[in-house]
C-alpha cells in the first residue's frame, strides 16, 4: 500500500531538480513530519520525542479512486470542498511508487505531508499512516515511540488540544507540511536518499486561540527501501531552512485562516 492512489509513473518529470506537485482527487516530528513552531516547552519536547516537526496537510489518507470524491454532498452543492479538487493531467498509476528516481522523491514529498498532517493525532489514523510510511523492519518501534510522544499530556497541552488530540470548541487545529521541492542525493536498485524541503503550519485558528497559526520552514532527508514493491521510509534527518526572507503582509484573521482550512484541500501528489 502507498499513500495515496495519485502517484505518478515516471515519464516527462524527470530530472531531480524538478518537481511537479498536483491537487488530490479526494477529500510530521522526529518521525519524519515537519517540526512545529510553537512554545519553547513544546519544542523541547519535540526534540526529545520528534513528534511535532512536522506539519502537512491534513490529508484523507486512504487511498482513492479518480472519482469517488467528485461529487458534492447533497444539499450543499454551493459550498466550497477540501476534498473536491480533483487532479488533472495524466492519470497516476493506482498502486504504489515506481520503482526509480522520480518515484523515490515522489514517495518522500507524500510521506511527508502524512507525517506531518493533523491525522498523527488520531491513534487510528497514525497507526494506519505509520504502517504505511515506514519499512516493516522499523514501523512497530516507530508506532510505539509515536503513541507515547502524542499521548503525553504536557505535549498536548502546549498545543492547546486535550487528551485526546481534540481543538477546543470553537476552534480549529492546523497541521500542514507544503513541500516546496526534493532532490535525490543517493539512490541504486534498492536504497535512495531524498531531501523534501517544505514549508509547514501549525497551531489553532478561532477567535480564543492562544496558539494562533504560524509558519516555518524546514528539510527533511529520508532514508528509503525499496521493500514489498513500493519505497518505504527506514530513517531521516531534519533541519532548520532555508527559510526565506518574510514580505510585510498583515496576519490574516482567525475567521479567514480557519475558512482557509476548512475550505482549501491539501496536496497529496508530488512529481
């Protein structure tokens, strides 16, 4: 199983300096998500734990056919969908990463956005997300340091959610990687080597919110196998950056950030 049906078989992207990033057509960390920013406990606790690094989109992470989400709920037809968006293009292959360079950077860029997606606070979900993300040789003790790090009630606090992983009434928790781009620095037969640099946010928009949406930037380098016919993550390694110079725009509103979220899908197709 891979993340997502929306992978692309290799063809006319080619080239590692190149990456080409699609809308879904449904609906993060020291585990290879990306890193939150947030209060300095939280962040402590995140070096510790590699749990809150990582933000993505929070994305539907089953995998999907090309039209199962084409069609608006009923009654609501005028109202604007996260998982509407359907891809365009060439259609992806149905199952799994191809076997080459173009679908090892395809595999981490997606991983990415999983791992560091709003669902890693659902046990079911990370559970199903874990299972799929990382080799077999690694994924139980990964589940294992995951379920502890996102259970921890001083870790949930910082970050306004309650035991449970849950936003306040009134509110709405944000986790979302963007990747900007990947390169490939190592690969063979079996083994690769990818860096996915990507932008993520994190925090709770709603008008009582004490940790308010922000922004940061950062790259992650997976470790990947070639394992049961697709890539598989077996390691990374994250780091600050690079993190461009800021523009001088006006903070949007919690009422405009949390419609952005509600109504913006995130991406789960890369290269």
């Amino acid at each position: 199983m891979s993340l997502g049906d929306d992978q692309h078989s290799s063809g006319g992207y080619g080239g590692t300096g190149q990456t080409r990033t699609r809308l879904p057509d449904g609906g993060d960390d020291g585990y290879g998500g990306p890193r939150r920013g947030g209060r300095s406990s939280s962040r402590g606790l995140v070096t510790v734990v590699g749990v809150v690094v990582l933000l993505l989109a929070a994305i539907a992470f089953a995998n999907r056919g090309g039209d199962d989400s084409a069609s608006p709920d009923d009654g609501a037809a005028d109202k604007p969908k996260a998982s509407s968006t359907a891809p365009s293009g060439t259609q992806p292959v149905k199952a799994g990463f191809a076997h080459d360079q173009q679908g090892a950077q395809s595999a981490a860029a997606n991983y990415a956005v999983a791992l560091g997606s709003a669902d890693m606070f659902d046990k079911a979900r990370r559970h199903e997300i874990v299972d799929t993300v990382y080799a077999p040789t690694v994924a139980a003790t990964r589940q294992t340091e995951l379920d502890g790090a996102y259970s921890r009630q001083e870790f949930l606090a910082n970050i306004g959610l309650d035991k449970n992983g849950k936003a306040p009434a009134g509110q709405t928790f944000v986790s979302r990687v963007i990747p900007v781009g990947t390169k490939l620095t190592e690969s063979s037969a079996e083994k690769a080597t990818v860096e996915v640099w990507y932008t993520s946010l994190f925090g709770l928009s709603g008008g009582n919110s004490t940790n308010p949406v922000t922004e940061s930037w950062y790259t992650t380098t997976y470790q990947l196998t070639w394992t049961n016919n697709d890539w598989k993550v077996t390691d990374f390694q994250q780091k600050d950056g690079p993190v461009p110079v800021g523009r001088d725009q006006r903070a949007s509103t919690a009422d405009d950030m949390t419609k952005a979220v509600e109504e913006y899908g995130g991406f789960t197709y890369a290269r």
